[in-house]
C-alpha cells in the first residue's frame, strides 16, 4: 500500500490529539478525585449516585430531625421531672396539713407554700422551649397554654401532638399536649372516688378506697347512706339497697367490688357519694386544697371538711405522680427510640458514602498507572514521528 | 540520420514533461483535493524502413488523475457520517456537562428543597426555617430555569449552524455548477482530455459539500456533475444552482429549517440527516428538545405536587396556602401553514398520566388524529376537541376553538416550555401552609370511650370550612352539630361546611369532640410537603421527582456516551477511506524522487542519444571532408 507523507502526517496529528484528550480526561480525574466528571463516562452509575446522594441527604436531614427531637424531648423531660419534685412536695405538705394538730395560722401558712407551689406548676406548664415554642400547647406552640382561674386553670392549647420524621416511614412525637399531662388526671384511686356530702353533721372521714375485685366493678354510682350513726346502707341510683350493715369506725364498707374505709362517728342523715373517677386538672385539684386549708379548723365539722378535702386531694396528688410518671416514662422510650435511630442513620450514612465513592470514586492506582502508560505512549509516539519524518529519498539524491 | 534526431526530441520534450508533471506532484503533495498525475507514454507510429518497421519514438498520450470515483464516494460517505456524529456530539456533551453536572444541579436542589420542608416540619412557627424553605425553593426554580435555558441555547446556536451552512452549501453549489461549465468548455477544447486541476477543485467542493450536508452525485457524458441533497431533491444541475433558503419552522418561528424554496413550503430538514447539518437537526430533535420535554415534565411533577399540598394545609395566617410553583402550561401550536385560524388550547388534566412527548394533532379527511410528533406512531385519545368533550390523551387535554379545515396541523408540547418558566409565586415565608388545615379533640371531660379521627376537607372552597365546629352527643346515639340532631352510627362520616370526620367507638351523652382550623405550631402539611420526596408523581406515581431527575441524567449521560462510540467508531472508518483514497490519489514523495530520478536518467540517456546523432554525422561529414579534400 502507498503511504504518502501528508497522510503519515495527518494520522499522527489525530492520533497525538486522541493520546492527549485522554491523558487530560484521566488528569481530570485524578485531580477531582472522581471516577467519571460527565455522565457519559459512565451513565448507570451516574443515575445510581443521584439516588444514592438522595437518600444520603436525606438521612442527614433525619439525623438533623432527630437531634431536634432530641432537644425537645429533653427539655420536656426536665419540666416532667420538675413537676415530679413540685407534685412530691405538695404531697408532703398536703399530709403536713392532714395531722390533725395545725392551727388555722399554720394552715394559712401551709396554704400560702401550696400557692407557691401552684405557680411554680404553672410556670411548667407553660415552659418554652429553645425557640419561644410552648412545649405543652399541642399544636398552638405560639399560645400560653395555662391561666390560673378561680377554681383551677384554663387551657388555650389544643390535643394536638407534633410529630418529627426521624427515619423513612417513622415519626416520632416530640411533645405531649398540656391536656393530657396537666388536665387528664384520674380522680380519687383511679377507678372511683368517694366524696363526703357537703350538709354532713357528723364527723364521718373518708379513708382509703379500693377496687377489691375489677370483674365486679360496675361503673354506676352508690350512695351510703346513715341511717343512724351505727347503721348504713349502700344504695345504688334507683335507690335499692345493694349492701347494708353496723358501722363501726375505721370500717371497710364493701360492694360492687368496690372497698371503701369510713373513720369517725358520721351523724344519722349523713351520706356519702360513690363516683366512676374523672379527669380532673392538678391545678383544680390544688386550687381546692388551697380553699380547704384557708378555712381553717375551727370546728369538728370544719376539722371533719379539711380532713375529707386532704384526703382526697392526697389521692388526686397521687394519681397526678403516677400520671406524671407514666408520660415521663413515655417521653424517656421515645428519647430512646431517637437515641437508636441516630445511631441507626450515623450506620446507613456511613453506608451509603461507601456506596457513593465505590461508584465515584476514583481507583488512584490504577488511574496513576494508565496516566503513566499513556504519558510513554505519546512520547514514544513522538519519538517515532522524528524518526520516520527523517526518511526521505531526496535526503540521498544529488 | 534525420530520425535519430527527431526520435531523441520526442524523448527529450516526453521526459521534460515527465519531470514536469512528477515536479508538479512535489509542489502539490500537501494540496487538499489534488490527485496525482500520471504521464502516459506511448510510442509514436513507426515508419518502416524496406521490410522492418522502424520506432520514431515517444510521444505523451495523456496527462491523467490517479483517480478512484468509488473510493473518492466512500470517502464522502464517511465524511457525511462522521460530521453528523462530530457535530451531534458538541451538543451532547454540552447537554452532558449541563444535566450532569451535580453541585448545583437539579438534583441537589431538589434535596435541598425537600430537607427544607423537613425543618420546617421540626418547627413550624420558625420563621428563618421559612425563609431557609423559600430560599430553597427560589433556588430550586431557578436550577430549571437555568439549566433549560442553557439547553434553549444551545438552540440558538443550531440555528446560528444552519444558517451557516446553508450560506457554505449554496457557495459551493455555485462554485461546482459554474466549475461544471469550464469543465465541458475545457474537455471540449483539449480533445476530451479533461482539465484535471479543475476535476480536482470540483471534487475538493463535493467532499466539502458532503461534509455539510450528505449529498450524492451522478456524472453526466460531458463531463459535468449533477449534486443532490437529502431525498434526491437537485442541488446543481449541470451549471444550474438550486439555492437552499432558511425557513422558520412551521410550529415555532425560533427554529429554522431549510427548505428549497422561500416559502418554506418545501421544508427539507427531515431529509437531511448526514453531515453537520444533519447533526444540527438531530441535536435538536433527538437531544435537545427531549432533554427539555423530560426537565419539564419534572416541573410540572413537582409544580403540581407542592401546589397540591400547599393549598391543601394552612399557612402562619390561618389561610389555605397558595400556589407555591408557578409555570406556564402546554403549548398548543397551530402550524403557520393551516387553512383557516382555528387555535388549540392544552391543558394538563393528569400528571402522572404525563409523557415527555410531543403531539401531532391534524385534521385527516377521515377525522382527527394524533400522533407523536417525534416517531410518527399513532395516540389513542378520546374526545372530539369541543370544550364539552375535549381530546384527552397521556394527562393531556386539548379544545379546539372550531372543527379545523382539512389538513391543519397543531403542535401539541405539554412540557417543553414548563422548566424555564418554573417560578416561585410566594413571596412571604408565612405564606407556607406547614399546618394541617383542620385538627380534631375530644372533649376534656369526655367519658365514653368514642375517638375522633382526623378530618378531611372536601371543599376548601366553602366559606365556612375553617370555623371551629364542636360536635356534641346528647345520648350514646345521638349527636349535634351545626344545630341539627343526627342519629350516630361508628364510624360513619359526618359531614359539615365542605369537610368530614368520622367518630368511633361508644360515646357518652355529655360528650363533645371539635374540629377546627390547625394551629401555628400543627406541621402535619410539612410532614406531608416533606414527605414527597420519595413520592411517586410521574408515571401513574411510579417514578419521584428526584427519581424523574436521576432518570434525566442517566438518559442524557447514556445518549451521550453513545454517540462518543459511535462518533469515535466512525473516526476510525474514515481514516480507512482516506488512507484508501490517498493510496490512490496521494503523492509520495519517495515514489517522486524515484520517479524524477528515472526521468532525469530517461532524459540523460535521450540528450546521450541526441549527441551520438551528432556524433555520428560530424564523423559523416568529416570523412566526406576528408575524402574531397
């Protein structure tokens, strides 16, 4: 075959050209540190980095939720605990106040703790948090849930309950609405109250009350009634008699599974009231401790009210500990639950960068070594254009 | 004696030519287009002698083209086929390096989007997380818009391409009809011995011409040639030109075509499919405008989604949010040859129904029809195009003003310009509607066992879908709300001012549930917003916007990477047909020198000859001298 020099010449050129785009497309690449810098190089994996890329970013966004979750959850957490010590503190003056030997001046004096109090329980239930948000407002993070009134608090937020998404498909509450943790408490053991008739002339108290057995429990109301101080009858709501007996103080009067403990001598006429339990606010149950205890003890009867206002709400007080505890307890396992999935997300991060730059990444060995090679191609090739271009017959003529 | 003198001249004049040809081979040896030229000798008539016949010597017989017509027409081939590649594959990895490019793609701003909402969604009354939402939306809507308007100019730069070529075609065309008229004249005038610099010339524009657009050529007897283009349609007859004009496209003035006549009635593009002009139309139908139709389909995906969302939750004011996205909707364009003035009008009814296609709807004799503008293939559709019953087709729907005259033809594009208008329509971070647009409680005192779900809003419209609504159950089986008692059945909705909830379970008389507007702080909408990330939207909800997005670069990556292949494959098909052609045709200067050598011996040897003539004859006349003297 003819091979003319302008030909010889023009092959050189282009295939010099090619050694050069491809030593400056692998400079490229060892500079960036990526395998490919265009899609073209390498389209499947390209697509696959960008889901990838999502569901990293993605999960940071999660880790991002869920350390705000986090910080939420925590300043939650302290105002439970707060409300903790205040409830075991008014618990304590409560029984302080149920000894039976304070004067009506050490009453006052345990009253005006008790307010104090009141406005410490008010001040949690209106924490903020960090960003101004009322953390027991429900959704109405911007309202003050809680205003003392007359005979308790009201409330201004809603049953709302935020949620944060701290993984795919899971979300996790971040707070629980002021109603729920301050307002729907349990009255008296939980299950029923007993409540002393307000024209009681005796000095009947009422003692502890409990459910003695749950299948038998009806959820209806009694009364017990006296007929004379020795004599009682438990009546149900269409006044049929459902237990009947001798009293004798400190005695545990039993029906409809219910036990209920009587002490003092109640007077003939005197009833007392047996209710399912109700939600009752711990501010309604605080405020009626305060009103009790501002009215003194000056008689039996005021003695005998004071005692049947203490006792019941010790038992409120209770339920509100309890309550408390269980929604702290709440709050704790959803920490928890944070706590996992940010160690959860920090794995599948760490995962999906592997994934990334096994697909991204460049392999610097093998791209330094191609480099290498390709960098003696073109000088060899070089070298070979010199020689050949050397060699011409009118080199020899003449 | 007379001979020997006359025979060596012959010689002499043969081989000066010779050396002139081979020295013209030399200077022309780098000469696009020259062919070698090859003396031919024969020897002149012999003159007989008594009874031998006597040589009277050489005489140059022509002066030819080492010439292949079939190599010199796959060369031509090749070249057509790799400018269309080469110029295909400037845009391809323009459009390559626009999708691709990551940081500050589409994709990322997408993410950004999305983990935006997220944060919202961790506080919603926050109002820096809004304006972080807003920023990231103003950002993502300006991703599109850029990245389809570096893709609508590339458009510009094929129209700059065709009307450049066009110019060159026409320039060559008329260079080649008026070489074909000196041609004829030439061969005329030189005994049918062709004017090889002028074949050379001709030959160096039909290369050139192919490399524009692929033409093909036949040879007529007198030694003209006729080219032609695309289907066959006549570029240079003989001396005549057909000048190629540059048209707007029938559908959209912004692209032009190339037709054969003013009018633009003759719309050659679709023919032309070799050569840079060739790779100009492919890049814009197969490359570009796709490219744009997929970004778009994408914009209207995540337009309509969070448009969706936005207006179905309630922003810091307690309104139902407005659109977020902006964009404009399907273009439906009537072409600009249409008998009458009937107009289309295209809105989108469903987008997961979507395609990124564009539509050909024309008035047959046998009715409407529609099909894909890009491959041609028949799409069903239903409707007859009136505002009752209009076309719908792939989440499309069409009106036409009246029923068009035969032969009209409308452009139906649903997505093409959607990218480069995504804006963002807020303008205030409160507007977001992060919150759930209605929020249900029980009663705080309830004591039944009866829950209230979440309520829906049916008609965001009614007036009164946003007033707080208390329910309240005067008997376990009765309940009122909006003054009206009903009787109560679990679970069943109840309905009231364009929303509806159901109740559950054994309510107690006393017992009351509300349902009112979400609060500030409610952040189920950006839960929601957040959540349509990984959503399906596209394709009957099969594929997530980022998806879609992922979907884009790896069709533009892999688009590009072929036509890299194909475009590096073509390359080395043509340097096989150049080194054939230059087997052929090219000069080498080692053949020269031996050649010049040969003839310089040739010459030598006849003016050797030429002497000993002279010789011979002083030796002659000398002894004739000699003999009378």
């Amino acid at each position: 075959m003819r091979v003319t020099q302008s030909l010889e010449q023009s092959q050189f050129i282009a295939a010099i050209d090619q050694l050069q785009s491809t030593i400056s497309q692998n400079e490229n690449e060892v500079s960036s540190g990526l395998a490919f810098t265009a899609p073209s190089q390498d389209p499947t994996a390209a697509g696959e980095v960008i889901n990838l890329d999502q569901a990293l970013s993605q999960s940071q966004q999660y880790t991002s939720n869920a350390n705000s979750a986090q910080t939420s959850l925590q300043t939650e957490n302290t105002a439970l605990t707060q409300l903790q010590n205040q409830l075991q503190s008014l618990s304590s003056l409560a029984l302080e106040a149920n000894s039976g030997t304070e004067s009506s001046q050490n009453l006052s004096a345990i009253a005006a703790q008790i307010t104090q109090i009141q406005s410490s329980l008010l001040g949690l239930a209106n924490t903020q948090d960090g960003n101004g948000n009322y953390i027991f407002a429900g959704y109405a993070t911007q309202t003050q849930p809680f205003a003392l009134t007359a005979s308790g608090a009201s409330y201004a937020g809603d049953q709302g309950q935020p949620q944060i998404q701290v993984a795919a498909g899971q979300t996790i509450a971040i707070g629980d609405n002021g109603s729920a943790v301050f307002n729907e408490i349990k009255t008296g053991n939980g299950t029923f109250t007993v409540t002393a008739a307000g024209g009681n002339t005796g000095t009947g108290v009422v003692g502890a009350s409990t459910v003695a057995d749950p299948s038998a429990v009806t959820g209806t109301d009694y009364t017990i009634k006296f007929s004379n101080p020795t004599t009682y009858q438990v009546l149900d709501p269409n006044n049929a008699v459902v237990a009947a007996g001798t009293y004798t103080s400190g005695q545990t009067i039993a029906f409809g599974g219910l036990q209920v403990t009587l002490s003092g001598a109640p007077a003939a006429g005197d009833t007392f009231a047996v209710a399912p339990s109700t939600n009752q606010s711990i501010f309604t149950t605080v405020q009626n401790l305060v009103t009790a205890l501002q009215a003194g003890t000056g008689t039996p009867a005021l003695q005998t009210q004071l005692s049947n206002a203490v006792n019941a709400a010790l038992g409120n007080i209770d339920q509100a500990i309890t309550h408390t505890s269980t929604v702290e307890a709440s709050v704790g396992g959803r920490l928890n639950a944070v706590t996992t999935q940010l160690s959860v997300a920090s794995s599948q991060q760490t995962q999906l960068q592997k994934s990334v730059s096994s697909l991204q990444g460049l392999d610097y060995a093998s791209a330094i070594t191609t480099l290498d090679s390709e960098n003696t191609q073109l000088s060899a090739a070089m070298q070979a254009y010199t020689l050949t271009q050397g060699l011409s017959l009118f080199k020899y003529i003449g | 004696m007379s001979d020997l003198f006359s025979i060596s001249t012959t010689a002499l004049q043969a081989f000066e030519a010779a050396i002139n040809v081979t020295s013209n081979n030399i200077a022309n040896a780098n000469t696009p287009g020259y062919a070698r030229e090859i003396v031919d000798l024969s020897a002149t008539a012999p003159q007989t002698i008594g009874q031998a016949a006597v040589g009277t010597g050489v005489a140059i017989s022509g002066i030819n083209r080492a010439y292949s017509q079939s190599a010199e027409n796959q060369l031509n081939t090749s070249q057509s086929t790799l400018s269309q590649l080469t110029s295909l594959q400037t845009f391809t990895s323009q459009i390559d390096n626009i999708v691709g490019t990551t940081a500050g793609g589409v994709t990322t701003a997408l993410q950004n989007y999305y983990n935006a909402w997220s944060t919202v969604a961790a506080d919603p009354t926050s109002t820096p997380s809004r304006q972080a939402l807003l920023s990231s939306a103003q950002a993502l809507a300006q991703t599109f818009q850029t990245t389809s308007s570096q893709l609508q100019g590339l458009n510009s730069q094929i129209n700059a391409g065709i009307a450049a070529d066009v110019q060159q075609i026409n320039s060559d065309a008329t260079s080649i009809a008026s070489l074909n008229q000196q041609i004829v004249i030439g061969t005329a005038q030189a005994n049918g011995q062709p004017p090889n610099a002028l074949l050379d010339q001709r030959d160096a524009l039909i290369s050139n011409l192919s490399q524009l657009a692929g033409v093909s050529t036949t040879t007529d007897s007198n030694g003209a040639v006729n080219v032609f283009i695309g289907n066959g349609q006549p570029l240079v007859l003989q001396g005549n030109v057909t000048q190629l004009t540059t048209v707007p496209n029938q559908f959209n003035a912004s692209q032009l075509e190339v037709s054969t006549s003013t009018n633009g009635n003759n719309a050659i593009s679709s023919s032309i499919t070799s050569g840079d002009l060739g790779g100009l139309f492919a890049a814009r139908t197969q490359a570009i405008d796709p490219t744009l139709n997929q970004l778009g389909q994408l914009a209207v995906g995540l337009a309509q989604s969070a448009n969706t969302q936005q207006n179905s939750g309630l922003n810091l004011s307690g309104q139902f949010g407005a659109n977020l996205f902006s964009l404009a909707g399907p273009s439906a364009t009537a072409s600009s040859n249409n008998a009458d003035n009937t107009t289309a009008t295209a809105t989108i009814t469903n987008v997961g129904a979507l395609t990124s296609n564009d539509y050909l709807l024309s008035q047959t004799t046998a009715g409407l029809s529609l099909t894909n503008a890009a491959t041609g293939a028949a799409v069903s559709f239903t409707g007859s195009g009136t505002a009752a019953n209009p076309i719908v087709a792939d989440g499309v729907s069409i009106v036409l003003s009246q029923t068009p005259a035969t032969g009209d033809q409308f452009l139906i594009q649903p997505t093409a310009s959607a990218a480069g208008s995504l804006n963002v329509a807020l303008e205030d971070p409160s507007q977001f509607a992060a919150a759930g647009a209605l929020q249900t409680a029980a009663g705080a005192n309830n004591s039944g066992s009866a829950t209230i779900g979440a309520a829906t809003v049916l008609d965001a419209a009614n007036a009164n879908v946003l007033a707080p609504t208390t329910i309240s159950f005067t008997s376990p089986t009765s309940y009122t709300v909006g003054g009206t008692t009903y009787a109560y059945t679990s679970g069943a909705n109840i309905s009231l001012n364009g929303w509806q909830v159901a109740i559950t379970g054994t309510p107690a008389a006393g017992d009351s549930f509300t349902v009112q507007p979400g609060a500030s702080g409610n952040n189920l909408n950006a839960l929601a917003a957040a959540a349509q990330q990984t959503q399906g939207v596209l394709s009957n909800g099969t594929i997530s916007i980022n998806g879609g997005a992922g979907d884009l670069v790896t069709s533009v990556g892999s688009q590009a990477q072929q036509v890299n292949t194909s475009q590096t494959a073509q390359t080395a098909l043509n340097t096989q047909a150049q080194q054939t052609v230059q087997s052929i045709s090219g000069v080498d200067l080692n053949e020269e020198a031996a050649n010049l050598l040969q003839w310089q011996q040739a010459y030598q040897a006849s003016a050797q000859a030429f002497a000993i003539g002279n010789t011979t004859f002083t030796t002659f006349m000398d002894s004739i001298n000699g003999t009378y003297t």
